[in-house]
C-alpha cells in the first residue's frame, strides 16, 4: 500500500505503538492514535516531557520502529513494507542525542562515507557527497582526525555530515544539542536553520524551548498523543497549559510575563528576544498608570547574595584559596597536571597547573566548553584518575599520596556522572543503593538505613520504590535513585557532572530542587558541573571556569559573568537575563545590565522605564 504524494514528504495516519515492558510484561502505550502530515522544506519542532512519546515517534518516521496500529508514509512508502526501506532510510535520516552512539569509524571522512557506501553509491560520488557534506558543517579540515579526539559538538556535526551525505530530504533530529556547550548548541542550531534554509525538512526533538520557537511548526505530546499544534506563537500563547504539561516557554514569553506582572503593557504575543528587545524600545512599551512604583521583583537578590547592581571585585581581585585562608578548607587541588598517553605519539595535557579549594558545605558550579578539562579534572577528586604532577588533598590528606585508602576517599568524595541512570544495576532499588554502603563495609541493618535516608533525601517514597526494579521506573526517577545510591554513602563532598543532561524542564528544575534539598539538610559541599548558565547564576556560591585545560576563572557569579567578551571567546554564554540586558543596552537602553535572574532583570527594566529614559 502506498500514500499518494502532494506536498506531504510524511503522512502519519493514526500511528499507534506499543511495547511490552521486560519486567512486568504489561502493555504500554508510547505513541497513541497521533496523525499529521509534514510538508516538503519545513521545519518541525517536537516538544514534550521524559516518556511523552517523542523520540519513539521520531524512531517512526524512517522505520526504526514499525506501527503497531496505523500507517506511516515517507515519499508515499508504508514503512511497514520492508522491500522499500532503503527508500524510505535514503528519504529520512535520522541524527540521535549522543553522537558517540553513531560514530563507528576511526577516521571522520570515514565515518561520513559509511552511509552512502551502505546505500551502494559509486566511490567517486561517495567522495563528492562526503566532502560537500563536511564542508557544510564546517568539519572538512578535521576530515582525517579521530572521532573520539573531538569535542562533542564537533561530534555532533560529524554526525550530521554522515546524515547528510545521504541525500535525504528529511532529517530528523532527537535533542541533539543536549549534552552541548552553550557554544557546541549554537553551532549545531545554525546547522539546522541551514538545512532548512537549503530545502530539506527538518523535525527538530528538543527541551530547548527557544530552539522550538525558531521552527515553523511546534507539535507537543503528552502520554503519547500530540496534544498541542501550530506556529510557534500560536503554540506558546497556551503558557499555562504548557505549564500544565510540565513543560515551559521560550525566555521572552517568560520576560514577557514577569513585566506584565510588573505593570508594564508588553503583547502576550511576543516569542523571541529580538521581538522583545524592539518593543522594549519603543515608545509603545511603558509602566500602567497603575503601577505604583515599584516592580514586582525589586527587593530580591541573585544566587551570588549581592544586590542588583552592587559593585564586584574583578575576578583577577578574587582569592582563589580564601578557603584555605579561613581555614574551612574540605578539600584542595594544587598545581594539578595530567598528561594522557605520556611519551607517545598521542601525548595530551588535559590539565596545566590547576589549584583551587572548596570550602565546607559551599556550592560551587565548575564550567568550560566542551574539552575544556571539567571531566577529567574531577575523576581526580575522588582517586579515579591520579595526577602526573601536583595533588589533590582531602582533609588534609593527599589523595594520591598513599595517605589515604581509595574507599575512604569514595567515602568522602562522591561523584554522579553524566547520565547517572546507567550506572543502576542491581534488581531492586533498595540493593541498588545500599550497594555502596555495603562495599564501605557496613552492616546490612546500617547500608539499609542511609538508603532509606538517601532515597526520602532525593524526594522517592522509601516504602513504595524500594523493592521496584530500577529499570522499570521513568528517567527522573532513575537519575534520582542513582543520585541516592551516591548520597547513601554520607560522602562530604558530592560531585555532580550535568546532573539534568537530557531531561524535561520540569524534570531539570526537580532535580535541581532536590540538589539544593541535599545542600541544605546533608551538611555536604556541592561542585556541580553545567553547561546552563542560568542555573549557575542562580545556585552557586563560587564559580570555576576551565579553558584549555587551566583555571580560567574563580569568582562569584557576578564576578565571572561581568566578563561577557572572554566567556564568548572561550565557547560560553551568560545568563539568558545577563544575556537579554546586555542585548538591551546594545540597542541603545540605559539599563542596568548587571543583573543574572529573571527577577532582577524585571527590576532593572522597570526602574529603566520609571526614570522615562529612551532608547
């Protein structure tokens, strides 16, 4: 059977799909009587929560996943009839969150070459497709480098190339930008809008809400059904009902909210920065007769504790060892080197002379690019790697001294990667958090107990998750019982590397909350390594920067996101407030532009407005 083609490249016809879950064997519904169609050269925008349904519709949308029910149509070939799924592969493409998972050459224009080779293109044209393609994303000067010596974003679009040397005329894209520098998503997004630009269709999966508000279209699921559909402001005018769905707005919807709430008259139609930004500067934006005077955020401070608009030390003033010096010092890092495959041919310095101290029970946020050094210095912390030069002390202990057991140092220095979640192994929950206290040599009746701690701490039901299989729960639920498992062991320093790394916003904001949770009633001192500025801005006390495998940077928040110009020029960004203030001031407002939460911004905007200065 086949769909007769107009201007529709896919046609989804009450698509249905259902799995049958490993541990209990039931049913379950992921994607629920869902049609639409997508037309030839547009750009779709997916959106919803962890589970809604979107990544196993995009797994339908090039036959990786066949329907259980329904029909799915790519240039008219039901992608349930095997004998044109080369078609329907050439016709859709298909670019997954983690690159690592699609690169399967040692050399990058290999890589690129292994589709069209599977496809049986002639080799002449396979070297025509590969290096067009590379030239497109940038990449072609890498061409005979190792995949696994590029950062993630230069991954990413590696990825993509190989992707695109297929010739297909739709590309689908599940989150690629989620495990990106703020840097790496610019980079890869200006990629898409190309491919759009160039004719190709494009469905974008994405928890960015302002990457979903530069597509034409935005479709939103929840439990499996498309809920919500339309352009982007048709889309983002239902803010509550997103809300509702666990979701949330693009920062100017967001903006556009708190200054209505502050009096001033800004449209609800308004999606992006630039269209904010205009009309801030217009004479058509001003405070209501109403308002009395006084904004609905003034009063409140940043996470770095200092007033908006408060003078800062410049970060060369800041002392990086003030810890030491108050003598509340819990651990320290001094003149740290590491050199991976030293004296051969593959010599890398991963890190140069790093020293800094984390004082007790502080929360401390470690940033950088892509490669900057943030992962390997931290597997220092906690014995997992050990210095070719300098030291790392615990307690006044030098790790890799000899001073101290490796299981005390586990014992005291907790580290959660990335994806936390694939860490889990035992077969219940319970197993799988005492797992650490055990191996620290406590009783059965004590391990049990601090998971039960543990679990309560990361916001779980003790008495109604222990005895699930960890595997069987939803991906917040995972990351949070993983988290615990690390909790459990008491550690009094706790490293967190991009804890919220693929989750819904409400999931990311759980999480986070949970995070501050364990900081206030653990009595542990936090590093949390991010890419999003803003939670940054917002939870941490001191903030390090890493670039080139030094210490950049270690002050206050304010402090380090006061040097805009250097943090670009290294691959980082500010606060979406920081960053939406400084675009106003280049427009020629006389705005403060020293604030870092949406809260203080609204501040500065409405005393801006209050003083009638005019852009």
């Amino acid at each position: 059977m086949s769909y007769t083609i107009k201007d529709d490249i896919i046609q989804i016809d009450h698509l249905l799909f259902q799995y049958q879950q490993e541990e209990t064997k039931e049913t379950v519904t992921a994607v629920d009587d869902v049609s639409f169609s997508l037309k030839r050269g547009s750009f779709t925008a997916i959106i919803g929560r962890n589970g809604s349904g979107k990544s196993t519709l995009a797994k339908n949308l090039n036959a990786l996943l066949l329907p259980s029910g329904g029909a799915v149509y790519v240039n008219g070939y039901d992608t349930k009839e095997k004998d044109h799924l080369w078609e329907i592969r050439q016709s859709a493409g298909m670019v997954f969150q983690n690159p690592d998972n699609q690169l399967v050459s040692s050399i990058v224009e290999d890589d690129v070459a292994f589709g069209p080779e599977n496809l049986g293109i002639e080799p002449e044209e396979i070297r025509r497709r590969v290096d067009e393609a590379l030239h497109k994303v940038n990449m072609y000067q890498h061409r005979k480098r190792a995949p696994h010596h590029l950062s993630g974003g230069q991954k990413q679009r590696i990825a993509i190339a190989g992707v695109m040397a297929m010739r297909p005329e739709c590309i689908i894209l599940d989150e690629p930008t989620a495990m990106l520098d703020p840097k790496g998503r610019a980079q890869v997004m200006e990629i898409v809008r190309q491919l759009h630009a160039d004719g190709i269709t494009v469905v974008l999966i994405t928890h960015f809400m302002d990457e979903a508000a530069q597509a034409d279209r935005i479709i939103i699921m929840d439990q499996g059904k498309a809920v919500l559909d339309g352009t982007p402001k048709e889309v983002f005018r239902h803010g509550e009902k997103i809300r509702d769905l666990y979701l949330d707005v693009p920062f100017a919807v967001e903006m556009a909210r708190q200054l209505r709430k502050a009096g001033m008259n800004v449209p609800d139609d308004i999606i992006e920065n630039e269209e904010l930004t205009e009309y801030l500067c217009s004479s058509e934006a001003a405070l209501s007769a109403e308002d009395d005077g006084e904004s609905a955020a003034s009063g409140e401070t940043s996470a770095s504790g200092t007033a908006p608009g408060a003078d800062a030390k410049t970060v060369s003033d800041a002392t990086p060892d003030a810890a030491v010096l108050a003598g509340d010092t819990v651990l320290e890092v001094k003149n740290l080197r590491h050199v991976f495959s030293p004296g051969s041919p593959f010599e890398s310095v991963a890190l140069s002379d790093v020293s800094f101290a984390l004082s007790k029970n502080s929360f401390t946020a470690l940033i950088g690019h892509t490669g900057s050094g943030k992962s390997t210095l931290i597997q220092h912390l906690n014995g997992l790697l050990k210095p070719t030069a300098g030291s790392v002390w615990i307690e006044g202990a030098d790790i890799a001294g000899g001073e101290v057991k490796l299981r005390d140092i586990r014992r005291k220095v907790g580290l959660v990667f990335q994806y936390p979640e694939y860490q889990l192994f035992e077969e219940t929950v319970l197993k799988d958090v005492c797992y650490g206290p055990l191996n620290l040599g406590m009783s059965q009746e004590e391990a049990e107990e601090k998971a039960r701690r543990a679990i309560e701490l990361v916001g779980l039901d003790f008495e109604e998750i222990k005895d699930r299989s960890p595997f069987a729960l939803s991906g917040g639920q995972k990351r949070r019982v993983a988290i615990a498992g690390v909790i459990a062991m008491e550690p009094q320093v706790l490293i967190l590397d991009e804890p919220t790394a693929g989750l819904d916003p409400k999931s990311h904001k759980d999480i986070l909350s949970m995070v501050e949770t364990i900081k206030n009633e653990g009595n542990v001192t936090i590093l949390l390594v991010s890419h999003n500025m803003g939670d940054v801005a917002r939870l941490a006390d001191r903030v390090l920067v890493m670039d080139g495998g030094r210490l950049w940077m270690n002050g206050t928040p304010r402090q380090v996101f006061s040097r805009e110009s250097e943090l670009l020029e290294i691959g980082l960004g500010l606060p979406p407030a920081a960053e939406f203030l400084r675009q106003l001031a280049k427009n020629g407002a006389p705005v403060a532009t020293q604030a870092l939460t949406i809260s203080e911004a609204v501040t500065a905007i409405t005393q801006w407005k209050r003083g009638e200065s005019q852009c």
